[in-house]
C-alpha cells in the first residue's frame, strides 16, 4: 500500500491524463466532437486530419506536457528519496495513471485517445536519451512512409530493446516492464491501423512533403 500522499498523486495523475485537449478543442473553438470524424480517435494525428496542423501542434504539446506532468508529481507529493530507484518506480506508477487517463479519460465519458504523446512524455521525463532515440526512429519512419501508424508501432517496438540492450546500467524494474507494457499497449489501440496497413488501405499523412497530384 502506497502512502496517503502517494496515492493522492496518483489520482490527480489519472485527472492530468483525463484532460482530453483533442476533444475540448474541437468543441470549444471548432463546434465538433473529433471523434465524429476521421478515425474517431481523440489524438493528435486525428487532430491534423480534422482541423489542420496548428490545433494538432497544440493538442501534441498539451498530451506530452500530461506525462511530463504526471510523473513530476512525485517531486511534490513523494516520499521515497528523488533519483532512487523506488522514486523512479513510483514515477513510472504515475506515468501509467497518466496514460490510463488518456485512453479511459474520466473528463471525456472514458472515450479518449491511444496514448502515444502521453506515453512519450513519461519517457522523456524519465530517461530523456531512450525518449529522443525512439521520437528519431518516428521521425523517419514518418519521413520515408507517410505512415504515421507504422511510425508509432516500431518506435514502440524499439523501446524496450533501448532499454534493455543500450542502457543496461539501468536496473528499474518497473521501468522496463513499463517499456514492454507500452509495445504491447501500442500493438493493442492500433489493431486496425495494422489491418489497413495490411491490406494497403492506411491512409498517409504527408508533413515533411506535399502529396503527389496524380
């Protein structure tokens, strides 16, 4: 059993990931549920398709600032000694309160998106080095495919391989199976996306180059 501190951060780790900024963005400034169009996903991607790229910018930033946030809540609320390895730990607790937020956000009737910016920023509030190793695998990815999907999935899949074979100094526990929870999370919420990349049907997302005219 966590303190009563302890657990109070975690709650209010859960409400930071709660707040639902794709969702609140189209209502509030464009009069829209985003999950009514597109790929009825509350995320940033979802976010360029539907409203253009400076509300998607903004709702990347928010949901990475969510996991940053989160897991910074140990410095204010913890009781274990900063940088040991239970304050880590207990920082990845409250990163994964953050992401359940995210994806079950109470603020939004537990309909929100897949989690990958939140995610991003428990990592790069973490270990900074595997977080910008793994958004270099994305940016390429996304560089040479187009597939914003395809890009998530394998900097998933190259996380925990990071951290368990670049960094092996690094002895949290929690942290890796952290690691190996958000591949499979990753492979979980984008089951559809991996069909339609199958069968050749994903739609792309150009940002480094306009589409072709045919």
């Amino acid at each position: 059993m966590f303190p009563v501190l302890d657990n109070f951060s975690i709650i209010l780790a859960y409400l930071l990931g709660s707040i639902p900024t794709a969702v609140w963005v189209g209502r509030y400034f464009y009069n829209i549920d985003i999950r009514e169009f597109g790929s009825g996903n509350a995320g940033t991607t979802n976010t360029l398709r539907t409203l253009g790229k400076v509300p998607a910018v903004f709702v990347l930033l928010v949901d990475v600032m969510k996991g940053i946030g989160a897991i910074k809540l140990a410095y204010l609320f913890s009781t274990y000694s900063p940088h040991s390895d239970s304050f880590i730990n207990f920082q990845v607790i409250l990163g994964i309160a953050a992401v359940v937020g995210h994806v079950f956000p109470l603020f939004a009737k537990f309909q929100g998106g897949k989690g990958i910016a939140t995610m991003f920023g428990v990592l790069l509030g973490i270990h900074t080095e595997v977080a910008l190793l793994c958004m270099a695998i994305f940016v390429v990815t996304l560089a040479f495919s187009n597939y914003v999907s395809l890009s998530s999935l394998l900097a998933s899949v190259a996380l925990p391989v990071l951290i368990f074979l670049a960094f092996k100094h690094d002895d949290q526990i929690l942290f890796r199976l952290f690691a190996i929870a958000a591949t499979f999370t990753v492979i979980a919420t984008h089951q559809k996306n991996i069909q339609r990349l199958v069968n050749g049907t994903e739609s792309k997302t150009y940002i480094f180059k306009k589409k072709l005219r045919k």
